[in-house]
C-alpha cells in the first residue's frame, strides 16, 4: 500500500524514521529503511511490540485523529533516546497508527553530572507537559506558555505565509496579545535568518523585527534572543523573546526546550494545513460544501439575522465545450475572486460544487444587502477588466434576507428562485436556463 501522503502529512523533521502499525492486527505494515537499520529487515507482518520495546509498555493514551501525541522514550538495547510522536489515521476501511521516531540522545548526554541531569530532565519535563496542553492550539496560544517559562517580559512571533506576514506578540506583564498583518516583502527575510538561538542587541536585529519590537512597545535597551526559526511546508516562522534581569537564561541554554517550541509551533502550523484542506475548496479557496453544511448545523438558524447569497456561473458547460476545461476552470476561479473580495469575518463565501456559489451574510440589516451585492458586482467587474482574456464571468444572484425566527431553508428557497429569475434576464432570448 502506498502511505506516501499520510506521511508527508505527519512528519515535521527530517531526522528520524517511519513506521505504521495496522490497529486491528497490531502488526508493522510499514517501516521505512531507518528503522528497518535499527530493528531489523522485512518487518512488515511482524507483531509490533515483538519489534519495538516501547510498544510492548503501551505508554501512549488514546490517540485522535489528525493530531499528534509525543512521548519520550528510551532503547536500553541500543542505547537511544527517542522523542516518539504518534497518531492514527484510516486508509482503505482500516485503521493505521503512524509512528515517527527523531534521536534525541545527543540532547539527553549532554549533562553528565546526575544534579545537573536530574534539573534538566525537570525543566524539559515541565516546560514539554506545558506544551503538551497545547499541542491542539493555535501557535499564538503557546505564547503565554513560552513567556511564562522563561520569564520573559515579551514575546514576538513572525511567521511569513502566502504572501503575507503575521505577526503575534504577547506581553507578560499586561497578559495581552496582538495580531498583525501585511504584505510580505523582501526585506522581510532577514528576519528570519537560519535555524538556531542567536542573542542580539536592538540595534542588532534585522530591521523588520526592530520596527516590529518598537510597535509593541518592545526595550530598545534589553537584548532579544531569536530561539528558534525554521521552515515547515512553504511557512517560515522565527521566535524572538526579550530578555532582562528576570529572564532564566539556564533555561534559555538548553537546546532541547528550543526543539520543543519547534516542534509544537509546526505541529501547530500542520494541524492548521490539515483544517484549512478540509475546510476548503481546492480549486477556487472558498469555504466548501462540508464547512457549509458544518455552520449550517451550529450556527446560522441561530443567527439574529441572515442574508442569503445564492450565485450560478452563466456559461461554464458552453467555456468547457468550446475553450476547454481549463479556461471553465479560470472562470469559475473568477467568481471565487469576486466573492472573495467582499467576504469577511461576518461574510462567508461557499463554492458548494460545479458552478454553484453561496455567499452567507451573518447579524447584518436588510439595508446592506443591496449595497453587499453592489460591491460584489463591483468586484465581479473588476476581475473581468484585470483578466481581459475574451471570456468574461457572467454570474446570476439571487438574494434573501430575514430577521430571527425564520426558517433558513425557506430562505434557500427564495434566494434560489431569485437566482433564477435573475439567470433569466441574463440569458440571451432562446437560451436553455439551467
């Protein structure tokens, strides 16, 4: 079997090895040529905890799908330290359980004095269980704990992303947190720089992060540390804490607990690659049809209000049958341009499939829906104008509004005959209406 895009999904490092265990049977039905060095050759069929010591304990608590749980674990036969993440997923109605191992023994030896051991394992201990409670949040939520841990007295996070630069800072003293967009640039880069903790001066720090740190009101006077920056699928992010006379800096020395904050951040950033997959459209990035149906259950029949956006693309099978496929594609990625562009946190937009689009307006008045749809047809223009390719996007709408209670399906109703009527006078005389 091919597991190939479950473990691409999975692995946050390049270092280590994968094996996948079939739940059912508990026997290996995969490990890659890592681990097969380590445990032996041919161990697919084989009963796991025959193979790996750490299965034969079951030290793991039950494990969710589509998230990931690390334990640290160690081989007294081989005399490895293994940092050991798991989680499950279903392939070909069974269920698989995917193991992925990184060689922390480098870190572990690093003291060889039995105190100094024993204050390490309990700083790494406390600080990776702080972390653990985090594992399923957002990498701003681990924030407070990296602050709080190494008594710092703020915390900057960059992160560059489509495009874009995201910012998040945190400041101890006021348990605040901000958020910050732009577009990303060239001289953003520097921000990042290579992987590994470096301290700095302010004057030192690469000019984004200056004016990034004096925004927050951030000490020109005190030093930075970046503790950790990398690269996780097309994403770079870099962690900057700001250090003063209440800063632990033995706990700012050891390496692991910057592996740590690593690790969380791209399990962070992963589970919200897996989310964001799930939750929408390949094609044209709207929300899909099961992100629809999802608020449809918990969220808009319980509105205080509701406008109801109903879209079809004129056209699509006639671009299809006499440009090809692709130009259809472009023109169904200019109508998610047009709705894009008006969407907002109150505004969701939905391809729900083929040619056919919704767009759901949340606690706004009946007096915006005529202007929404103006801008919306303002936008629909624009991105015929920018693509002037000799196929323009003609879309039909129809809308529908009301005040709680109302039924939301017979909202659907309206907003769908609306549409029609509107495909209608759109539609050149004798053309079928579909």
């Amino acid at each position: 079997m091919d597991f190939s895009a479950e473990i691409a999904r999975f692995v946050t490092a390049a270092v280590g090895g994968i094996y996948i265990v079939d739940e059912q049977t508990r026997e290996i039905a995969f490990a890659d040529p890592f681990v097969e060095r380590l445990y032996g050759p041919a161990l697919a069929g084989k009963r796991a905890a025959d193979v790996f010591p750490w299965e034969a304990r079951s030290l793991h608590a039950p494990l969710a799908r589509g998230e990931a749980t690390e334990w640290e674990c160690v081989d007294r036969e081989r005399k490895i330290y293994w940092r050991l993440h798991h989680g499950l997923f279903d392939k070909d109605g069974a269920t698989y359980k995917i193991g992925q191992l990184t060689d922390t023994t480098e870190y572990m030896l690093l003291s060889q004095e039995v105190t100094e051991y024993s204050v390490l394992s309990e700083k790494v201990s406390t600080f990776q269980s702080a972390m653990l409670e985090k594992i399923s949040a957002s990498h701003s939520a681990l924030l407070p704990v990296v602050a709080g841990f190494f008594k710092t007295p703020r915390i900057y996070f960059l992160l560059a992303r489509n495009g874009r630069l995201e910012t998040a800072a945190y400041a101890a003293g006021a348990g605040a947190e901000t958020r910050g967009r732009a577009p990303l640039a060239p001289a953003h880069d520097a921000a990042f720089g290579a992987p590994g903790r470096i301290e700095l001066g302010f004057a030192d720090l690469a000019e984004p992060v200056r004016a990034f740190i004096a925004a927050q009101g951030g000490e020109t006077r005190n030093r930075y540390v970046r503790l950790c920056a990398g690269t996780f699928s097309d994403q770079r992010y870099a962690l900057y804490l700001e250090l003063d006379e209440r800063t632990d800096r033995k706990a700012l020395d050891i390496a692991i607990l910057a592996a740590i904050i690593a690790l969380c951040v791209e399990n962070s950033l992963l589970r919200e690659e897996i989310i964001y997959e799930s939750e929408h459209d390949k094609l044209t990035g709207l929300y899909n049809k099961g992100k629809y149906l999802a608020r449809l259950k918990n969220e808009y029949p319980h509105l205080d209000s509701v406008a109801i956006f109903n879209f079809d693309v004129n056209y699509l099978k006639q671009t299809n049958d006499r440009y090809g496929h692709e130009a259809g594609d472009r023109l169904l990625m200019k109508a998610a341009a047009s709705i894009r562009q008006v969407t907002s946190e109150n505004v969701h937009g939905y391809r729900l499939g083929g040619d056919e689009y919704l767009m759901i307006a949340c606690n706004g008045k009946e007096a915006d829906v005529e202007p929404l749809k103006a801008r919306w047809e303002e936008a629909l223009a624009e991105v015929n104008r920018e693509t002037g390719d000799g196929i323009p996007c003609i879309i039909a709408v129809g809308t529908a509004f009301a005040e709680k209670p109302y039924d939301f399906a017979e909202l659907m109703k309206i907003a769908d005959a609306r549409m029609y009527e509107d495909k209608r006078r759109k539609k050149k005389p004798g053309e079928e209406i579909r």
